[in-house]
C-alpha cells in the first residue's frame, strides 16, 4: 500500500513559510546578538547613538511576521508559532552548549577560543534574551487583535505600528532588567534603578524607529500574498 503524499494548500505552503521565516529571523537575532555595532549619529548623556547589538537588525522582522500571522491566521495561530520560535531557540541554545563542551580537536579550522569568543554567550543573557521575546512577541499578539477590533478591521498602519512599539517598550525593559539587576559592573557596584532605565529607554530609541521604518512593509506583506496566493485577511471578529 502506498503511503499517501502530503498535499499542502495554498494557505498552509505560505503558513509553513512564514514560519521558517520567523525561526530564522529569531535564531539569527541570538546568534548575532554578542557583536554591538555603533553609528555615531549623536549623544545623549554619554550615549552614543546609535550603539547596539547586531541581532536588533533581524529581530524587528519577528514581529512584522507575527503582524502578519496575526492577520491571516489568528492571534492562536501567531501565538503557536511564538512557541515554537521559543522552542527553536531552546534547542539551539543547548545544541551550542554541548558543541562548546565537546573537546576540541587537534586539526580543528576552528580553535575553542574563537568558537567561544562566537558562541560563549552567557546563559543569562539567553535567559533574558528568550524572556524578553515571549513577552513582547505575546503582547504584541494581543495588542494587534484588540486594536484590530476597535478599529472594525481598518487603519492597518495603527494595530501593526502600535502593537509593535508597545510591545518593544515591553521586551527592552525586560532584557534590561534580567540582564544587568543585581549583576555588579566593572566598578564592583551594583547598577540603579535609574540606570537600568536609561539603558532600557536609550535601547527601545532604536527598536522605535526600526518599527516605524518596518510599517510599510506589512502593507507590502499584504500586497504580495493577496496577489501571490489569493489570501484574504481574516475579519475583525476573527
């Protein structure tokens, strides 16, 4: 008896897509996340603008695929694939870990110094990391659809660009404060309040503008799978 193939529709080949879109976006966001880049556009109050991670430049793509999950498959639908973008990265993490415990061998092109200055990302910066993204990803899920229905399904720029900004506000302030609470800098001291504050703020800065900059994609996003596949966004109501 032959094993039937497996036929996927329209709807679920382009589903299956934007999925693998937004795992390799994540992955490549916490991979690349060690390397800080600076632009030195101005400052404020000793801060370089524009000084951050590299990772921020793949991250932001998450949240304009959870958009458009959200849009044509459902806030549970966006939400299953937050999880499995969690999971994705869980599993890489302790891929990492095991390669990174593994001895290195004599004729390796790589010598375990540099595969540890690549891949020796502390385990509690991935812990804020992976935190930080489930609850901006999971606000961002609920702001999206609230701001859908009380608009009645209109002003797409207003649910994509706000939901978006709230829930980057929300992820910087959470990685700052896993991250750097109670972990005593160079000086020996702890950090303040008001530090950590201005970290997360002069952080969020960027990932603001990044957002605005992204908003006209989603309409792009729009344009291309209604004429690419005949997709229909899903109703306010939905």
């Amino acid at each position: 008896m032959q094993t039937p193939h497996l036929a996927l529709d329209t709807r679920s080949r382009v589903f299956v897509a934007l999925t693998a879109a937004f795992v390799t976006a994540l992955l490549i966001a916490d991979l690349t996340g060690g390397k800080f880049f600076r632009l030195q556009l101005f400052s404020i109050g000793g801060y370089e603008f524009v000084t951050h991670s590299v990772g921020m430049l793949s991250f932001p793509i998450t949240f304009l695929l959870t958009d458009l999950l959200n849009e044509y498959y459902g806030a549970k639908a966006a939400r299953f694939v937050t999880l499995v973008g969690l999971g994705c990265a869980a599993m890489a993490f302790l891929l990492v870990l095991v390669g990174r415990a593994l001895p290195v061998a004599p004729e390796s092109p790589l010598p375990q110094a540099a595969f540890e200055q690549v891949f020796g990302m502390s385990n509690r910066l991935y812990v804020a990391s992976l935190t930080a993204y489930l609850v901006g990803q999971l606000s961002d899920i609920s702001l999206f659809g609230l701001l859908k229905r009380l608009t009645a399904g209109r002003l797409v720029w207003l649910r994509a660009t706000g939901s978006t900004v709230v829930s980057q506000a929300l992820d910087s302030f959470v990685v700052t404060f896993i991250l750097f609470y109670g972990a005593a800098g160079a000086d020996g001291r702890m950090p303040e309040t008001s530090t950590l504050l201005g970290i997360a703020a002069t952080g969020y800065i960027l990932k603001f503008v990044l957002a605005l900059g992204l908003t006209p994609l989603i309409y792009l996003g729009r344009w291309w799978l209604h004429r690419r596949f005949g997709l229909q966004p899903l109703p306010a109501t939905a």
